[in-house]
C-alpha cells in the first residue's frame, strides 16, 4: 500500500451519512432532504454542497461528538495507508452552534491522539476562516484561532465561497494569524479561474493554496507557481463531483505536475463526494498516469508542505520509504 499524505480534509466534511442520520435522530433535528435516495448527501451544486455542508456541521454538539469524528475519520484514513492528515477546522462552524471553540477544537485534537494511538496516523489541525461569512467574521474567527493554539494547530487558511469578496478583504484575518506564527494556505481557483489564484497570491502570503488548479487557465501563472513553490492541495474527486472539470480525463493535475507545480493529493470532503485517500491515489494511477513511484514522490511532496514541525516530519519520512509501500 502506498503511504499517503492528506493536506486538504474539512472535519465536518468528513463525516459519515449514517453517523449523522443517528446523531440528528437522537437529537430531534430536522434532516429533511439533507440525504439522497442512496443515503448519500443531497446536493446539486457549489452552493446547495456548502448549504448541505452548514446542516451537516450542525448535528455535532459536544466535544465528544468531535472527538469521535475526528478518530473515526483518521481511523478510516489509517486503514488506507495515511500516515499523516491535517484536518480543517471552523471556528465559524463552533461559533454558529453554539459550542465553546474549546470544547469543539479540544475535541478534535482529542480525536486525532486517540486515533495516533490506535493506529499510527499523525494528524494536526488547521483552523479556517469561512470566506461567505464575510471579512468581519474573518477577523474574529483568526482571533479565537490564535488565542487557542493547541500544539496540534499548525496553519491556517480559509475555505468557503470563492465567488464572494476578494482576497485582499480577508488580509487583516490572514495577518493575526500569520502575526500568530502560522503559515498560510487558502482555498482558490475551484469555482474561480486563475484570475482568483493570482489574486490570492498578490493579497496573502500563503504557502499553499487549496485547490489551485484552475491556474491552469493562465500559463504566466503556471511559471509562478513553479518558480515560487506555492504547493497546490488538489483534489481531483471534489473538482469533478463539484463540476469544476467535466471528467478526470479534463483534470489538470498531470499537465500542473509536468509544468514543475507541486501538486499534491487529497479528498476534501470524502463522503460529499464519494471519495477517500485511496481513491484520490487510485484516480491518479488511472486517470493522471501515476506510478507508484509517483505517488510516493507525491506523498512525499506533501509531506514536504505539511504545517507541522520538522522533528514531526522526519519521524514521518522513515514511513515513506518505497519499502515501506510494498507492505
Ligand atoms: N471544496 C470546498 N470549497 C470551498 N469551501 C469548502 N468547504 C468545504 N469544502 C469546500
Ligand atoms: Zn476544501
């Protein structure tokens, strides 16, 4: 099994249809229309997905309920061969249900060393601000990120919808926390074109984006990309469920890969989009022409970009090795 690397999951994203049909049966909340006929999620596009998203995020209360997420999530990834994951957090997300960020972050970094020491996986957090709540929210969301760092909170970033202000706006959020000592990555270049990406790398200054992969649209930007060593998070099964490409045939990771862009792999929300770790891995043998020495060029990359400290990413490398792919 090819060791894998996971950059780009958000936690309430990655929860299970049927643990949340059982937490909102057992809580009384009103889940009408949030599943398909086959038990998946029910969305059709970008908004009704974060929409669906939002009323996902909603059944989980306690810091329990988080912490059995985040285990069950870095259980799963385990058993595919992840050695290392960082989730995405919300403080929004806390925020807006009404539960102490302490008691929703501690419960997640609770999670993650249950699941280290069950099964080996290393996993960190990375708070984000949600772009469609606006830049004021933004700032107060990077304030309660920054007075609550946990040793397991490594970077911060944001997600949400793109199609909504402009990077610059967000600025003062992204400086406390840089001011903080986290490093920066931002989701850009999904629903937006290039034109996004350049706008997200002239406001802020990130390490990695999230998605990225319409910078495609923009050879000049491509080169940038290169020659800066911005790391790209991509996630070829979200782009396709989402319609951000019409099939992985028209998936510009391979073309990224062969312009010197490291790009790297992972699942975004697995069960909004059908996906996981192996798949994403499995999608680029098929589709993208990776080897598995590619792969584990891949894994290494990204482990390379990770946020987390140097003495966490050497323990790590020694798992890399391609013996230990064989296994
Ligand atoms: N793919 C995605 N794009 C933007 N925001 C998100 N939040 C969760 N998944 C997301
Ligand atoms: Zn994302």
């Amino acid at each position: 099994m090819i060791p894998k690397v996971e950059l780009h999951c958000h936690v309430e994203g990655a929860a299970p249809p049927a643990l949340v049909a059982a937490k909102a049966a057992e809580r009384g909340i009103d889940v009408t229309g949030l599943f398909d006929a086959a038990g998946g999620y029910a969305w059709s596009d970008f908004t009704s997905f974060l929409a669906a998203y939002d009323r996902v995020a909603a059944v989980f209360r306690s810091a329990e309920d988080f912490a059995d997420l985040a285990a069950a999530y870095l259980a799963a990834s385990a058993a595919e061969g992840v050695i290392y994951t960082e989730v995405f957090v919300s403080p929004d997300h806390a925020r807006r249900q009404g539960i102490a960020y302490t008691d929703y972050l501690g419960g997640i970094a609770e999670g993650l060393r249950r699941a280290e020491r069950e099964h080996g996986i290393v996993g960190r957090i990375i708070p984000l601000i949600e772009r469609h709540f606006g830049p004021e929210a933004a700032v107060a969301a990077a304030r309660t990120a920054v007075e609550h760092l946990l040793p397991e909170v490594v970077g911060f970033g944001m997600a949400g919808d793109e199609r909504m202000g402009m990077p610059a706006d967000f600025a003062p959020a992204f400086a406390i926390a840089t001011e903080a000592g986290l490093p920066l990555t931002c989701h850009a270049g999904e629903v937006c074109g290039a034109e996004m990406v350049r706008a997200t790398l002239d406001a802020i200054p990130v390490r990695r984006i999230g998605h990225g992969v319409r910078a495609i649209e923009d050879p000049d930007l491509v080169r940038r990309l290169a020659a800066e060593g911005v790391v790209l998070e991509c996630c070829p099964g979200s782009n396709v469920a989402l319609g951000v490409f019409p099939d992985f045939a028209s998936h510009p990771f391979p073309a990224l890969r062969a312009a010197g862009v490291t790009v790297t792999l992972s699942s975004d929300d697995p069960p909004f989009f059908h996906t996981s770790m192996a798949r994403e891995y499995a999608l680029a043998a098929e589709h993208f022409g990776c080897t598995d020495a590619d792969l584990l060029a891949i894994s290494s990359a990204a482990l390379e970009a990770a946020f987390c400290d140097e003495a966490t990413k050497a323990r790590l490398r020694s798992r890399l090795s391609p013996a230990a792919a064989i296994i």
